[in-house]
C-alpha cells in the first residue's frame, strides 16, 4: 500500500489506523493499493472518497480533527473498500445494495 500523506498526523499512526481498519472489516492490506491522507484549511471538517476500481481512498482531514474522527474516516473508507471487495470479487449477494451502486450504502457502512 502506498501512503500519500499531507495531514498533520504521523505515517506510521496512519498506517496502523489503516490496518486495524482492515482487520474490523475482514479485509487485508495488499487490497488497497494506495490511500491519500490530505490535510484541509478547515478546523474541524473531515471527508473521504472511495475509489472502488483503483482500489484506493482519499481522506481530507482538518488541523484540528481529534483521534476519533481520524479513525472513523479511515474505518468508514476502507468498509467501501472491503464491500466492494465481497460483492464484487467473491461473488455475494446483491441483496444488501437496494439499488445502490457498489461499495455498499452509506446507511451501511
């Protein structure tokens, strides 16, 4: 995995949140090709986006963002990742989509 990081938090503190994101989601790491880790002007916002068939995430995190809203980004991210994974490449049901696109709902996740 590729780590492109601008943020005010540390690679190897991404890395590891990235990792235990996967170990949640039952997803491993080679998966993910590379995540991009933005910082932003803003204080507190935060935000991401899952590119499914690149297989990588871009994260935007504020200066002043806490811990927990670093984790949920990366966790949040890499679930699409991890559900486009399933449905797509090991065959599950589309079932859970209710005419979503791939990468599960954002209800879902």
């Amino acid at each position: 995995m590729k780590l492109k990081n601008t943020s005010a938090w540390p690679d190897p503190f991404i890395r590891r949140m990235i990792r235990i994101a996967c170990q949640l989601w039952e997803h491993q790491v080679k998966r993910i090709d590379r995540v991009d880790i933005r910082n932003t002007g803003y204080t507190k916002s935060y935000s991401g986006r899952a590119y499914l068939d690149e297989r990588r995430f871009v994260a935007t995190i504020g200066k002043d963002c806490s811990f927990r809203q670093v984790a949920n980004i990366c966790i949040h991210e890499v679930g699409h990742l991890a559900i486009y994974w399933k449905e797509k490449r090991e065959g599950r049901a589309k079932d859970r989509r209710n005419g979503k696109g791939w990468g599960g709902s954002e209800e879902y996740i």
